[in-house]
C-alpha cells in the first residue's frame, strides 16, 4: 500500500537520502560527485519547493513507512512530474506506476496532458514511462521532454488505419438485425427531443437514428473517426464536440445520452467512468435518460491462476483478453491472421464494470434505473446474459 502526502522541512533530510539512494542504485552518481555540496544545494531547492505555490513537493510513503520522493507542477495548460525517485527496496513493486497512473488520471479529467522529462541515461524510467503511453515531444537541456494526453492515446488507438477498417456496412454491428432494433428503441427512450451520443464514432448508430429523424449531436476523442463520419454525415446534419466524453460539453439540451458498444468501459479509472455519468446528467432535461449498453465481465470463465481468456477462435481471427482483477482491466488483443505465418494484432484497454458498480455510478450521478434487458428488443436479463441495455432517468427534481 501507498500514499502520497506533502513533505515538510522535517522530511528535506530524508528527501536527500532517498533521491541519493535512487539515483546511486542506477549507477547514475557521477565519479567526482561532491555529496556534501550536493546536499546543502538539494536542501535549499527543497524548501523553495515547500513554499513555492506553483509546485507541491510530496513524500511518498509505501507500507506507512517515508520510501519515495515526488515533486509535481499543475498549471491550466499542463500537469508536470518534476522528479520521482523510489528507494531501490521498494520498486519493481509497482508503486511507480501507480502514482503515474494516478496523474494520468487526474490530466485527464483537468483535460491537460502530463509532462515529465527524463535523463537520456535512465532507460528504466524510459521503459515505464513509454509503457504508460508517454511519447517525447521534445528536448531540453540534454533531457527528453515527454508527453503523455487522453487525446493523443485515442489517437494513437483510434487512428487512421483502425477508422478506415471500422465500418462494415450491412454485417456484423453494422447489419439489419443489430441496428434497426437499436435505434427503434434509442428513438422511443428520446421521446420526441434531441439526443446526444457519447464516444460517437463513425456515425454507426448516429447516421441512422439521425435518418429515423432524431437529431442527433455527439462527443468524440479520434480524430480519425470523426473523419470517416463526416464522409456520411455534415457538422450540420450531426455537430461533434471534440472532446472527452467525461467532461466536454456538447451545445445544447438532451432529452437522450447514449453509450454504446461497451464504450464506457474505454475509461480506464473508476473516477473517469462516474465523472461520465455526471458529464452526461450536465447535458440531460429533468428526467431524461442516459442508456449504456456493455457486457458483463467474464470473470467466471477464468479459472483461478489462469490470466487470460480466449475470446474468439475463427479461421482468421483469434481474440485474447487478458485480466487485471486488482484494476479491473482488461484488454482485448485482436489477432487478425490469412494463410501465411503473419498477423496484425490490435489491442484495446478497457475498465470492465458489474451492472452494480454501474448502478452506484448512476446514483453518485443523480440517476436511478428504469430498465435493463438483455438487448435492444428489451429481451429479458438474466444471470446468463452476456451484455445489457440500462436505462437511467435523471430525477425530475
Ligand atoms: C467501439 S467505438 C464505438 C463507436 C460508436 N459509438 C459505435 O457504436 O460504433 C469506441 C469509440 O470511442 C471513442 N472514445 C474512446 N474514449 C473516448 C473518450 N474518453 N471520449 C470520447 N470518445 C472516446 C473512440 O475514439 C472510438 O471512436
């Protein structure tokens, strides 16, 4: 266990020791290092960091005992990590990650990107955070300046190639059978007013709900997709936000929000889901509805000690899904495969959710549940359902 809290010049002293023992365990230290010369300017910087109102200067505390260091900048344009060092007896643990993950987080809601810098000889922490989806965006001062943003990570798994390969017109989600029931029954829950579709994509449920005469308007992070919906539809006939769909604001009042096809589970923290929620209760008339269609996790085919479950295994096509039931992640590895010994593999993170985790978020959001079936042909849900439809009414109050 983990925590961060404010360090005070009572911790300077132990801020030097580890940030020594860090960056000594790396083989970082230069020959000539002079420690003393070194602590007396590393302890002046610390408490100008105390004090500076710009910066928070943290200690990291890992089982309730002082193991870390971590100095963060928040401006309206930017989230930066000043430095992070952990003790050599606590890393590999995940701790790093975790507190990363966390920033990432809290960019993402403040709608910022997060920055940091790294030495060009500390390829452990390049490692990382180019595992966390950090790309560099520049230089400085012999350093490597990285980058990490929702936006950019949307991009990078929504891109171009993936967008122009998404539509499949009359099969699969594309087909008769799956959208005429879909926007029969988003049209009847809209009521007569407008509605909004979260993460909307290429248009696959909006260009035709739009046609059944609903009008229609959406909030959507990939540029790519959005390029490919506008070949169908103009900003007239559908207007898109570009945005998070978890706090941009759409123009505009709704009588109807809707996520479909899993597309909640995109959101990697449990606080970006709710503020999801909240995002869609800020766009909804009294008693509107939000409507989410997701699967239910698959948790009972995984045997315990087994991380991972084969999906799909067709001629061509192989999906994997491998588990991280501390996080509640996911993520989906898509093999796509001919005659030859070649593949192209796709992978998406998701955050799977329990109909009652996604019950309480509805709640914190101010909404109750009006109905859950099975599929849009408000077939009945049971214990054996792979997916479901809920419908949430904002209260009238
Ligand atoms: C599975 S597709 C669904 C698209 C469309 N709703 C559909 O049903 O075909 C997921 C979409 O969610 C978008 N997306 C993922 N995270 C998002 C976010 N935080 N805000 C807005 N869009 C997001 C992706 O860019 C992608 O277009």
């Amino acid at each position: 266990m983990h925590r961060i809290r404010l360090a005070t010049d009572a911790d300077i002293i132990f801020l030097a020791d580890v940030t020594l023992a860090a960056t000594g365990a790396q083989g970082r230290l230069p020959a000539d290092f002079d420690e003393a010369a070194w602590r007396a300017r590393f302890a002046e910087w610390s408490r100008e960091s105390i004090e500076d109102p710009a910066t928070e200067l943290y200690v990291v505390e890992v089982d309730g005992r002082r193991a870390g260091r971590l100095r963060v900048s928040r401006t309206p344009e930017f989230v930066e990590v000043n430095g992070i060092q952990l003790h050599p007896d606590v890393q590999n643990r995940g701790v790093g990650t975790a507190i990363l993950t966390a920033l990432q987080s809290e960019a993402a809601r403040s709608g910022v990107p997060l920055k940091l810098n790294v030495e060009r000889d500390n390829p452990d922490a390049r490692r990382l955070y180019e595992r966390l989806g950090f790309t560099k965006t520049g230089e400085d001062k012999g350093e490597d300046v990285l980058q990490w943003s929702k936006a950019a990570e949307q991009n990078r798994l929504w891109n171009a190639d993936v967008a122009e390969r998404y539509d499949t017109p009359g099969d699969g989600m594309f087909s008769a059978d799956v959208l005429g029931p879909t926007v029969e029954r988003l049209a009847e829950l809209a009521d007569g007013g407008r509605a909004l579709e979260f993460a909307i994509g290429t248009g696959r449920v909006a260009v035709p709900l739009s046609e059944y005469g609903v009008p229609v308007s959406g909030i959507e992070l990939s540029d790519a997709m959005l390029q490919q919906l506008r070949k169908k539809a103009d900003a007239e006939t559908i207007p898109v936000v570009a945005g998070d769909m978890a706090t941009a604001r759409a123009p505009g009042e709704f009588t109807l929000v809707y996520l479909v096809f899993n597309t909640i589970s995109n959101l990697l923290t449990q606080e970006e889901q709710v503020e999801c929620f909240r995002n869609a209760a800020r766009h909804l008339t009294p008693g509107g509805r939000f409507v989410i269609e997701l699967w239910v996790p698959e948790l009972r085919r995984l045997p315990p000690g087994v991380p991972a479950t084969v999906g799909v295994a067709d001629p061509g096509y192989i999906l994997l899904d491998t588990y991280d039931v501390l996080k509640q992640h996911v993520v989906s590895h898509h093999f796509h495969f001919g005659e030859g010994t070649e593949a192209r593999l796709g992978r998406t993170p998701h955050r799977y959710i329990w109909p009652a985790e996604l019950d309480l978020m509805a709640q914190l959001a101010g909404f109750t549940l009006e109905s859950r079936h099975a599929d849009w042909t408000n077939t009945e849900f049971t214990a054996d359902s792979p997916s479901h439809v809920s419908v949430y009414r904002l209260s009238t109050a």
